[in-house]
C-alpha cells in the first residue's frame, strides 16, 4: 500500500526521487528535501557512536528545539512592558495552567544548552575536530556560541525582577568599560541611560526574533558544513 | 540466517507498534496539555457591569450613549431601560443621532428605533435589551452580558 501511494502523482509531486531501490535514488532522496539536505548521505557507523561525540551537538540541537517550542508558548502570555513582564511571568507561574512547568521547561533548558555548548566545544577541541578541514566549521561554532550566551543574557532581563534588573544593570556596566564605544553601544543597547522599557523591549525583540534567526541561520551553516567537510570527525586516520 | 532475518523482522515490527503507541500518547496528551494552556485561566477584561449611576442623571424622554460601555441609557414614560449600541449585523458601535431620534450604524448603515427595532439595513436582529436594575445604594446597573428576552422597564 505504502508503495501504492509513493507512485502517486501527488506523491511524485512532492518527492522528486524515486523509492530508494538504488544508491543514486537514496542519496538523491536526501539530496532533494530541503530539510534533509543538510545531512550527509552515506554517515560513517563509526560516526554514530556514542564515545566519538557523546552526541553532544544533537543535545545542544534538542535543547535548543526545547527551547523555541516553550518559548513561543511563554509568548502568548507574556506582555514586554513595564511593569506588566512581571505581571505576565507570575500569572505564567501560578494562573496559567501548565505555564510553571513551560517556564521551568526554558529555565532549565537554556541552562542546560549553555553547558552542552560548552562540553561540546570541548569535546571538538580535546578531539581535534577542529582542524583542517574543519576549521571554518569551528568559526561557525564559536557564533553559535556567542548567540547562545547573548539569547541567554537578553532572557534574563524578560521576568522584570530584581535579579534581572540588576544582573542587566551590571552586565551593561561590564559592557561599557570597553574603551571609546562601550559608552555608546551600552546606550544603544539598553535605547537609554538606564535599564528601563526601552531596554526591556529591545532585550524582548533581540530575544524572541534576532538571536533565534541568527542561530537558525548559523546552525543551518554549521549542519550544512559537516557534510561539505566530509562527516564528523571519527579519527579514524589518525587511529588506522 | 533466514531464522535471524525472521527475528529481526518480528522485533523491528514491535518496536514500530510501540513506537507509534507511544507517540500517540504523547500527541494526545499534548493536546490536552496544549488546549488547557490556551485557555486563559484568568481574564483582564472590563466588568460587563456598568454603574450607569443615579437614575435622575437621566432625563424624561432622553437616550443617553455611554460609548466606553457601548450602551444606550434610555428613559421612556413607562422606565428606564438599557440599550446595547453594539450593531447586531458585525458588531460595529452605532450612533445616536438626536436630530433624527434614531440609532444608526456608521458601518453597513443599519438604522434602529430607540426602542432597539430595526428601521433599516442589514442588521438580522434588533438591538438587545440589557438586563438593568437598581442596587442597594440607588445606581442604576447595567449587565451587559445578559440581555433580555422581552422589554423590562426599572420604574423609578
């Protein structure tokens, strides 16, 4: 039935390659899908292994996943407006059904890909995955990085605490130590002097659409330049 | 080998039934968990009971709009009653026009007798009248949420 429906116009429409009886219509399966065009088409099975990667990148991937899903949700009620944030993220906690859960589901999630990142940063480098010709892939990474702890400085001002208050307060102040233009890029960052609705609201916007398609755009290119650089780095060269 | 194929196909065949099991429980159980997340627990609306105030505000023979409440306080010789202004063709707020003693509707441009009934346009029903009372203190309440099913004057 299943091949029934594959031979479909409708189906044929959709999926341009055939069934996958040949290697070519298998790799071209992958080859043709938007989505799957990012993966290689033939993977090492030792690339599969748990002891080369931990499976680290695809922790820090899944987290990630975790995090768009919960946090879209937490948009639906939450207002970036002063002092309604505050407002929204106890009604989030003890009003909405489900919204402590979500809210922790993010907490815990951003927490957990920070040091996913991390360990998986660390686990290239320790394997020396990072070398040619990978090295380009590594850049990619250090991004991705850096939006990863910048999605998670501008979520920490979202609740409108105290301890976000003051954490950006510090952390802005941090930032304008940078001789010449820290002044200036603190004042752009926060659109003021001090951390006020601007700020919240800039915080919001670089939180919920800048950072996340920035890091959709770079892990695409990440993805994309495993299978250009020729599949994880097993080590197997290095072993055999 | 043919014995091997045969297990590993009878193995592959039950981790698929339990796989789509699971899956399925957990798609329904984020359809509840989903569904009671949309759903507001607590509202940040406006009360649909308006305190239209002491009765004598409003003249004899008078129709009096209250545009942030989208009402009609009308005083007749048999009472008081209360108008919905909201038009029952699309919900745009209609007008009082003075000059013509009538209701109209600046959108479709249906018209209405201050008592609620149509004059003219597409509007498919009359304008409701609102469930109206007097509290314990003498203002005139006004519950937007109920309207009721047959004219009710508050005689004052």
């Amino acid at each position: 039935m299943i091949t029934d429906i594959r031979d479909t116009p409708v189906w044929r429409s959709i999926f341009r390659s055939g069934q996958g009886d040949s290697n070519l219509n298998r790799a071209q399966r992958v080859q043709q899908n938007v989505f799957l065009h990012l993966a290689s088409v033939k993977v090492r099975s030792k690339a599969l292994e748990f002891g080369v990667t931990w499976y680290l990148g695809t922790l820090s991937l899944g987290c990630f996943m975790v995090l768009v899903v919960t946090g879209i949700l937490l948009m639906l009620y939450y207002h970036p407006s002063v002092p309604q944030a505050y407002l929204d993220m106890k009604d989030l906690q003890f009003v909405v059904s489900a919204g402590m859960f979500l809210r922790n589901l993010h907490r815990w999630s951003a927490h957990a890909m920070v040091l996913l990142v991390f360990a998986h940063m660390f686990k290239v480098f320790y394997r020396g995955a990072y070398r040619s010709p990978r090295e380009f892939n590594w850049v990619i990474g250090v991004m991705l990085l850096m939006v990863t702890l910048f999605l998670s400085y501008t979520g920490y001002l979202l609740p409108w605490d105290q301890l976000a208050f003051w954490a950006i307060t510090v952390g802005s102040n941090i930032m304008s130590a940078v001789p010449g233009l820290g002044a200036k890029a603190r004042f752009l960052m926060l659109g003021g002097n001090t951390v006020n609705a601007n700020a919240l609201l800039r915080f919001y916007v670089l939180h919920c659409v800048i950072l996340p398609l920035a890091a959709f755009i770079f892990l695409a290119v990440h993805f994309w330049r495993i299978r250009k650089d020729g599949g994880l780095h097993t080590g197997e060269k290095t072993h055999e | 080998m043919a014995e091997e194929k045969q297990c590993e196909e009878c193995s592959r065949r039950r981790f698929a039934k339990t796989g789509l099991a699971a899956i399925g429980v957990a798609a329904g159980g984020s359809a509840v968990f989903g569904y009671q997340f949309l759903s507001p627990n607590a509202l940040y609306e406006p009360s649909p009971v308006v305190d239209a105030g002491k009765p004598d505000r409003y003249p004899l023979d008078s129709v009096t709009p209250d545009v942030a409440s989208g009402i009609y306080i009308v005083h007749k010789q048999e009472g008081i009653y209360a108008l919905s202004a909201v038009c029952t063709h699309l919900g745009c707020l209609t007008a009082w026009k003075p000059e013509l003693g009538i209701i109209a509707c600046p959108c479709h441009g249906s018209k209405f007798h201050p008592d609620g009934v149509k004059i003219e346009g597409p509007a498919p029903k009359p304008l409701p009248w609102l469930k109206a009372w007097i509290d314990d203190d003498g203002n005139l309440q006004i519950d937007r949420s109920e309207t009721l099913p047959q004219k009710q004057f508050v005689r004052i």
